[in-house]
C-alpha cells in the first residue's frame, strides 16, 4: 500500500516537472525544441503583407491585433518591415481583428491606436501665412497639411490562431491598399504662366481624419494646403497638379484656390468654386477624366481672377546696390502638432 502511495507520487511529482519545463521551454526561445512555442504566446503566426506592386508600394506597416475575448489581450503595435514578413506568438484559439496601416505615411498621425473602435488617422494642422492674410479662407474651416498616400487594412471578419488543416503553420495575411482619393487639377489660360517659380494652394471641403475600424471619413470639413503643383513655360499656358485626401465632406462644398510666386517675387492668388466638378468625380471618376482630362479643369479669365504674371524687372544698370526687392512675406508653411 505504501509502495503503491509512492508510485502515484512519483507520477505526480514527474507529471509537475514536464508542465514546469514545458511552460519554461515555451518562455525561453533557447530551451524550446517545438518551433510553435513563443515569447508572446504558444502559437506562432507568420504576419505576410501582400503587396499589388511591391516594387512601389512596399514600406514598413505597423500592425495591432485586437483580442475579441476577454482575458486575452491585444498585440499590441509591431512593425512590420519592408520584406513584409513578421513572426509572431499569440495563443492558440484566440481571435482577434487585425489591422495594418502606414504608420510613418506623410503628415498622417494617429489617436486612440490601443482602442479597436476609435483608432483614428489624421492630417495635422498646419498653417500658411499667405494663405490666410492675403488669399480668401473659408471661415470657421481649420486648415492641415497635405497627407500622402496611405496604406490600411483591417480584417473585419476576425482571425482564429488555428492551424487549418493539411497546412504546416499559422499565417494572417494583409491586403493593404491605398485609401487616399487623388483629385488631380489644371487651370488653363494662365497669362505668364513661364513667369510663375512656384506654385500651391488649397481646398476646402476635406475631410481631415479617418476613422479606421468604421472605415469612414470624419464630418468636419478642412482645408488642405498642398504643394507640388507646377506652371508650363509659356506666355499663356496653365497650372497643374495634384492633391490627396481622405476625401470630401458631403454635402460637396469645396473652395480650389492657387498662389503663384513669379520669377521676380511678387504674389498672386486666386479662387474657384469646384463643388459641381467634385460632385462629378466622386460619382463617375472615370467618365469625369475621360471628359476633361482632370478631375478639376478650371478655364482662367485673366479679368476676374488669376492676373496676368509679369516678367521679372531688369535691374538699373545705372545702380550699384542700394533698393530692394519686393517679397511674398512668409511663403514657408507653419506647421502646428498637436
């Protein structure tokens, strides 16, 4: 009876020390000789991001998988770099929502980025001298800087760390695409448009943030100021370019205005009601750009808006040194982080 005691002892104490070591090994990389077992859980899980164009798209994405169980928490923000492979270790049975997103995009921000319901992406303000003092702001619009182009995935239908079967491991695979809308834009007639060094400008009507679990743009209209757009080199000729955004906020309000420096540092700007063209672009992107070429097409009167761009003045040869140069004041943006 004694014996039998001890036997049944024995087991146990044996039946302790495998469940010590197990859960060790599955703690210690180094002392784990089943490739499932992890740091962060009992499962491993290769993170794949699958890229339409990975020669132009391919960048390091920031990935949180929210648990869908109590008890169970989130993985929490990880970087996925541009090879678009990550290993790693979650529990096994447990769901979750995945979701991958251009964490470094240009002049994009992030609220909330541990909550799976508020997440939100963001343009940060910024401001613009010439913009607000010498062009026309629409009131009570706050203005933000161009964002780029931004890459997001969010797997809505949840993910389970099961193995399915016939297959050798756990893999969660990431469609990102670019939810920015492009808006691209020409003003023809421009009078010395080979006079103008630089160009930008703004819009109104922009939504400035993203809510990505909904993946819906926020209500609040904005102003993007954008730059980038260029001038042809002629004596009449245009100014063209493009913008990003989350898009426009409905009802379609939208303000497209341009500032031009000439060669010789004077300021001139300008403004278009592009509500209608907007309204057409976001209903058929398509047929719009294959009518006019452009999602905005503005004819410019040189009588009514964007004047005639002079040339440069030719300095007095008479004079040495002396006078001045007349200048745009601050051209540069302001930007303000919150």
């Amino acid at each position: 009876m004694r014996k039998s005691k001890m036997k049944i002892y024995n087991h146990y104490i044996w039946l302790m020390m495998i469940l010590v070591l197990t859960a060790t090994s599955c703690r210690n990389k180094e002392l784990s000789l089943e490739d499932n077992c992890g740091n962060e859980g009992d499962w491993r899980v290769k993170l794949v991001v699958n890229w339409e164009n990975p020669d132009t798209e391919a960048r390091v994405m920031r990935t949180t998988l929210f648990s869908t169980q109590p008890g169970v928490p989130h993985y929490d923000r990880e970087h996925i770099d541009v090879t678009g492979v990550k290993y790693v270790y979650l529990p096994y049975g447990a769901t979750y929502l995945p979701l991958v997103y251009d964490y470094y995009a240009n002049n994009i921000y992030f609220r909330n980025e541990t909550d799976s319901e508020n997440i939100e992406a963001y343009c940060v303000l910024s401001r613009r001298e010439t913009y607000e003092v010498r062009a026309t702001p629409v009131p009570g619009e706050p203005t933000v800087g161009e964002p780029s182009e931004f890459y997001f995935d969010l797997r809505k239908e949840g993910f389970e760390v099961v193995l399915p079967p016939g297959e050798t491991e756990v893999v969660l695979n990431y469609y990102p695409t670019n939810i920015m809308r492009e808006f691209t834009f020409r003003v023809n007639n421009v009078v010395g448009a080979k006079n103008i060094s630089e160009v930008r400008g703004a819009i109104s009507g922009m939504a400035a943030s993203f809510m990505m679990a909904k993946g819906e743009i926020t209500d609040i209209p904005s102003t993007i100021l954008f730059e980038g757009a260029a001038a042809s080199n002629e004596q009449v000729g245009y100014i063209e370019g493009r913008f990003f955004t989350f898009g426009p906020v409905e009802p379609y309000s939208n303000r497209f205005t341009v500032e031009a420096l000439s060669k010789g540092s004077l300021y001139f700007t300008s403004y278009w009601d592009v509500s209608g063209q907007i309204t057409e672009s976001m209903a058929d992107r398509e047929a719009k750009l294959a009518r006019d070429g452009y999602d905005i097409l503005i004819d410019n009167n040189p009588e009514t808006h964007l004047p005639e761009i002079p040339e440069p003045e030719e300095p007095d040869p008479g004079e040495e040194g002396g006078g001045f140069e007349i200048g745009v004041g601050e051209w540069d943006n302001v930007d303000i982080y919150l």
